[in-house]
C-alpha cells in the first residue's frame, strides 16, 4: 500500500480489470471459435484456473469475507439488496465454473454435447462476470468507498493484505497475474 488512496475497494478495482482482461480474452476465442475456428483448449483450461482461483478464490474470498461483513457492520443488510444480489452473482459463477471443468476433458477428446456444454458454460460466465463487475464497481464499491472509511477501512485493507499474501491450489497471487498474462 502507497498509504496516500487507502480506500476499502481500491484493491479490488484492479482486480477488476485483471478479471475483465482474462474474460474479453475467452470472449474473444468464442466467438473466433463461432466463426470457424479450432477452439484453444489449454488456454480455456488457464482461463478456468484464474477463474476458479483469482477470481474466485483470492478475489470473490476477500469481498464475501471482508468487504460484505464491514459493509454488513456499517448496516447494510446481506439479506437483501445489492450485498444479496452480488452473493447470488457469486453462487451462479461457481456453477457455470463447475460446468467447464465437468465437460473439459470430453470436450477435448472431440464430444460434440461436452463441447456444446463447455461453450454455454464459458459463454454464460463472461456475460455474467462482465456485467457483474461492471454493477459492483458502479453501485456497492461507491457506497463502500463512502461507508467504511478511517480505522475500519484500515483494519479492512491489512485483511486484504493477509489475503492476497496467502496461497490457494499451491498458488500465489503472482503466479495467477502470471497465468492472466500468458492468457491475455
Ligand atoms: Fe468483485
């Protein structure tokens, strides 16, 4: 942290725009793949992994276990509104996930209804990250960035710290924004 924009959500803004480089990346390859071309099944297998662990696991973990229950402190229902609806983004990403790497390898081995699956799943889960992303930076982030502020905003972004510095699958957060790289 520079310490000069301390904010609850600054973190996550730029995780963000990692998360939106790696989808319009997939976005990209289904609709080449729409147009005739081979689809690039070792990138969609790193695609899956940064989902499932960036974006899910470091990223979706520090908003479900840190930014919603700060915002849950300052009185916001979780129940309810937006935290809810975001909640249910979450859930819904989880299954389309789920989805791909339930037919990857068949899709792979050339089946035609586990490549059809694996397309909808990808194609369901960009359109929903995108706008997910796009209604959390433009609504809850901006009541966050109002709502938690001085010592709490500074016991939330240690938390974040403790997050990012940690490791899921074996993995860094390097080793994801690694990953994003070669997707991108
Ligand atoms: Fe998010």
């Amino acid at each position: 942290m520079t310490g000069n924009e301390q904010t609850p959500t600054a973190v996550l803004r730029e995780e963000h725009q990692l998360i939106l480089k790696v989808a319009g990346r997939l976005d990209e390859m289904l609709t080449d793949e729409e147009r005739g071309e081979e689809l690039q099944f070792d990138t969609l297998e790193s695609c899956i992994t940064f989902f499932r662990l960036f974006t899910d696991a470091f990223h979706h973990g520090k908003e479900e276990d840190l930014l919603f229950p700060g915002l849950e402190e300052e009185g916001l229902p979780s129940d309810s509104g937006p935290i809810a609806a975001f909640l249910e983004d979450h859930a819904q990403g989880r299954v389309y996930v789920a989805d791909m790497v339930a037919s990857l390898e068949e899709a792979r081995a050339g089946d035609a209804q586990a490549g059809r699956a694996v397309r909808d799943a990808a194609r369901a889960y960009v359109d929903l990250i995108v706008d997910h992303i796009s209604r959390e930076d433009g609504i809850l982030f901006d009541m966050a960035d109002n709502m938690i502020t001085g010592s709490a905003c500074s016991t939330l972004c240690s938390r974040y710290d403790d997050v990012c510095a940690s490791k899921f699958e074996g993995k860094t957060k390097a080793d994801l924004e690694r990953l994003a790289e070669a997707i991108i």
